[in-house]
C-alpha cells in the first residue's frame, strides 16, 4: 500500500538507510515509485527523487501528476532531462515536454534520434486533449494480401511488440486503414488463409480531432482494449489502448471531484503553502458573496424574525433541504453532459421528469417537517408556511439543477467547476425569500 511506502521511505530517510532505500526503489514498478513521491513532502521528496535510477526516471514522469511532476522536472539538469525523454513514450514525452521552457524543449528535441523526433512532433501538433495527442505512434501493421503464415514469421521476428497489442492494423499500401486482425484470430486460424480474409474490416476507429471524453466513451460502449487513430483521409497515424482510457476515466473523476471544492485538477497534496492558499482563497471569496447574498435577503425580514423566533430556527430546514435536491439533479445533469446523453430533443422531457420529482419530494416532506413544526411549536400557520416554502424551494432546486449545468455548458464554463457553487445560492435565496416572504404575509 501507497501509505506504507512513504512510511517506510521516510523512516529510511529519517535513520540514514539510504542503501535500503536504493535497494527499494529498483524494485518498484515506476507507478509505485510515482505514487510514493506524491506522498511525500518537498524535501523528502527531492531527496528519494536523487535515488530514482537515472534508467527509470522517465517512465516515473509519465505516472507523476502535473504539479508535482513539474518539481520534479524543475530539479533536474538538462542531461537529466533528456536521459528521461529517451525512455517515454510519444504521448508522455508530448505532454511533458508543454511543461517545460521553450530552449529546454528544442534541446530535448534536438537530443532525440530523427525518427523520434518527428513522432514527438507530429503528436505535439494536435490539440490537447485530442485523440491525436493520446495516441502512441508505435503501431504494427500488415497488409490484407499476406497469409497469417507469412505475418506470424514476421512477427517473430521482432524481439517485443507495443504494450497492449491485441490486434495488428491492415493497411495498403498508401497506408490507408481497411481493419484490424485480432491476435486471437491470427493463432487460431489456418495459416494458410489471407489476412483479408480474417481480418475484421469494419472495426473501430476515431479521428485524431476526436476529444479524449468521446475517445473514452467509445472504449466504455464497446468494450475495446485499443482503437486505430485516422486522419482525414483514412490514413493511420497510431493507436491509442486501455491503459491511456483509464488516465482518462481517472483524471475526469479527479477534477470532478477537486472541482467541487473550487480545487485545481492535479493539485499537489505537499504543494508549498502560498499558492496552494492563492488558488483556494479565490473560491473562498466566490463563495463569501453568495453567503451575503443569502444573508441580504435575511436582512430583509428582520422586523418578522424579531417577532417569531421560531422562524430563526427553522429557517435552515428549508435551505439544506432545498440545497439537497438541487445538488442530486445537477450531480445526475453534469454526468449526462459528460456522457452525451443530454440533446436538445430530450432536455424539455428531462427539465418536466425533475420539477415533478421536486414537486413530489417536496410534498411528501412538506409533511413531513409541517407535522414536526406544529408538534414543536404548536403554530398551524408556522407549520403551513414552512410546508409551502419547502415544496417551493424543491421545485426550484430540481429546474435550477438542469438549467445551471445547460446555461454554463452553452458559456463554455465547466458546470462541475462552478454549477455546485451558483446552485447552493439559488436554494439559499429561494428557500429564505420564500419562507420568510410567507411568514411576513401570513404571520406577522
């Protein structure tokens, strides 16, 4: 486990057993080596950073998250760097190489052999977050008119093939893409058929503009383990696997998550104390506004609340209840966009199918806290106006919790970012304007 790793790397540290520790690091899987780095703080981090064998160091990079991995980065020299290069693949060398100065990079390029270089640079030239800069250019490929007896010969002699290799791609050729031949299909069939006549000619593809989110959504629908990777034209430019989809699903339910919280994806755990507060203390101020907007509308019925106390206890009743249902449509919202379900054609069904899902929890626990409120505070009119509030205040969490995450997706904001934050002032105002608007009304 990740915890007993930095535990025992840190008592090594801490008693001088730094030969132990060398000896722990060569046999560790670069994932682990990554996973313990991050759980370290700075300085003890730099200090196992100089025992990673030099051998190792770029496939470490490749697992490291992005903060962290850039002070890593920051510690090493040039030659460092380029030793590390040498050893990643196409799409992790591409994506470190964004994190670096300009110079650094066009060393690093210029260190590279010819034909690595233009690999790293054609990946380089797509969007990120594209298929095309997922994709690994190290792809082996057979043309249709061999036997399978002529492509196994072929095959062993070659002394390894790419990780995650369950299928070799037919091309012609003008290298254009006509399907995949299975690993399984090629061992188990008579050698003597031709690769045409096996190979499945209707298999997957994507685009290289294709966007990581829709690249993993083809994976999760049909159950792939790799996927070829065309340009316009039909011509295969490399493939992408598994292992970059799960990066994928990983990182999407990390920002996810982080997002929420007003946190930066990637965030280092054992970042220095000044940017860490930075970056959160902008949410904090987001979220102080909305707290005196909530508290404004308060003010506003001061005169009633100094009347009937009671008013003052129940009041976050309606706004947790409210804030509640709104966040279980706008969690089950986020997650349709993110998975592509939500169309113009079906957003009219869904906004109706949730304000009748508010209106009938709100109803049924209106009840519910009216019958609770009369039996403490023996008040039919307390207990009427905090039954209308609330069905009130549901009605609009369940319209707002569909509208906010639409609204922001068409302004090109992230909703997991800042639906959560936007939808918690909604209910709040919502839910006090109305519970204190009825009491002024009918109470005082």
């Amino acid at each position: 486990m990740t915890g007993e790793l930095v535990e025992l790397a840190l008592r090594d540290l801490a008693e001088g057993r730094i030969l132990q520790l060398c000896d722990a690091l060569t046999e560790l899987h670069p994932a682990e080596i990554a996973d313990l780095l991050e759980g370290m703080p700075p300085e003890k981090r730099r200090a196992t950073w100089d025992l990673v064998p030099e051998d190792t160091r770029g496939d470490v990079l490749a697992y490291v998250h992005d903060e962290a991995r850039a002070a890593l980065i920051d510690e090493m020299d040039q030659r460092e760097l380029v030793t590390a290069a040498e050893q990643m693949d196409d799409e992790d060398l591409a994506e470190v190489l964004e994190e670096l100065p300009a110079d650094v990079t066009e060393l690093i390029l210029a260190a590279l052999e010819e034909d690595h270089r233009q690999r790293i640079e054609a990946v380089l030239g797509y969007p990120d977050d594209s298929a095309g800069r997922l994709m690994s250019t190290d792809v082996v490929s057979v043309r249709s008119d061999v036997t399978l007896a002529v492509v196994l010969r072929w095959l062993r002699r070659h002394h390894q093939l790419p990780p995650h290799t369950d299928a070799l791609m037919v091309l012609s050729d003008e290298r254009r893409y006509q399907g995949k031949l299975a690993m399984a299909d090629l061992v188990t069939n008579d050698p003597d058929l031709l690769v045409a006549d096996v190979m499945k000619p209707q298999a997957e593809t994507v685009l290289a503009g294709a966007t990581a989110r829709e690249v993993a959504a083809l994976f999760e629908r049909r159950d792939l383990v790799s996927v070829a990777v065309l340009d316009d034209e039909d011509r295969l430019l490399g493939r992408i696997t598994i292992d970059d989809v799960v990066d994928i699903i990983r990182e999407e339910a990390d920002r996810t998550l982080l997002a929420r919280a007003g946190l930066e994806q990637e965030e280092d755990l054992f970042a220095p104390v000044l940017p860490s507060a930075k970056r959160r203390s902008v949410w904090l101020g987001i979220n102080l506004v909305t707290v005196f907007l909530a508290a404004w509308v308060i003010g506003r019925f001061e005169e009633v609340l100094d009347k009937i106390v009671a008013l003052a206890v129940l009041m976050p009743v309606v706004a947790s209840m409210g804030g509640i249902a709104g966040t279980q449509t706008l969690t089950l919202t986020i997650r349709g966009l993110a998975l592509d379900q939500i169309a113009a054609s079906n957003v009219r069904w869904l906004t109706i199918k949730e304000i009748l899902v508010g209106i009938l929890n709100g109803v049924a626990w209106a009840s519910v806290v009216a019958l609770v409120a009369y039996l403490w505070f023996h008040s039919i009119g307390i207990a009427g106006v905090i039954a209308a509030a609330m069905v009130l205040n549901l009605l609009a969490a369940s319209a707002s919790g569909v509208a906010i995450p639409l609204i922001l997706e068409r302004l090109g904001i992230d909703p997991a970012l800042s639906g959560a934050v936007i939808l918690t002032t909604v209910t709040d105002v919502v839910g006090f304007l109305s519970f204190l608007g009825l009491a002024s009304l009918f109470l005082s």
